[in-house]
C-alpha cells in the first residue's frame, strides 16, 4: 500500500507540474495603467434573492496607481477614498462614453 500511495503521489505532481506548463504557456496577465477606466467585481449577495441577475461589477473606477505586478490602486470619484484591487478582480471598462479623468488635467482618458 505504501508503495502505490508513494507511486500516485509521485504521478499527481509530475501531472500539476504539466498542467501549470500549459497553463502558463496560454495565460497573459491584464496590464493597466494609470488613467485606465476599469469596473470592479463586487458581487453583493442578499439573503432569499436570486443572483442570477444582479449586476456582479460596480463601477467606472479610475486606475490611479499600479503599486505591483498584480495590484492596482483605484479611485471612483475625486473625492472618493483610494483602494487596492488584485487585477484579477478588474476588467476594463468598454464603453463609447468614457467619464472625464481627473488626473493629468481633467481630460478624457
């Protein structure tokens, strides 16, 4: 029994370490930038209500900061409190409208 538990285990690390190369191979991490419009997941779960339709992203938020590879800093008003986001957690916002930025002189981004 020791002997196959020690051959499985073996054969379960060689197979993630085969997986993680693939996955790798196809992954491209998002890139922003200051000035960039984003939208935010924050999905709001209430108690005996359906989620199917609620909306999951709040935002246009502003990309004010990139303090590393995988964190950026955003802001949603002027006024508003800066917070920290994992990129995994933003997407970029697409819409025709974008809203005026208030860094950099206020001009649209």
């Amino acid at each position: 029994m020791k002997q196959s538990y020690t051959l499985a285990r073996e054969q379960l690390g060689v197979a993630a370490q085969q997986n993680k190369h693939m996955y790798d191979l196809r992954v491209r991490p998002a890139r922003y930038k200051v000035g960039d419009w984003v939208l935010y997941f924050n999905p709001r779960k209430y108690r005996g209500k359906q989620d199917n339709w609620r909306r999951k992203y709040t935002g246009p938020h502003l990309v004010v900061g990139v303090p590393g590879p995988v964190n950026v800093a955003l802001q949603s008003s002027p006024k508003a409190k800066v917070f920290l986001a994992h990129i995994d957690k933003v997407k970029i916002y697409t819409e025709s409208q974008m809203p005026k930025s208030w860094i950099s002189g206020g001009s649209s981004v």
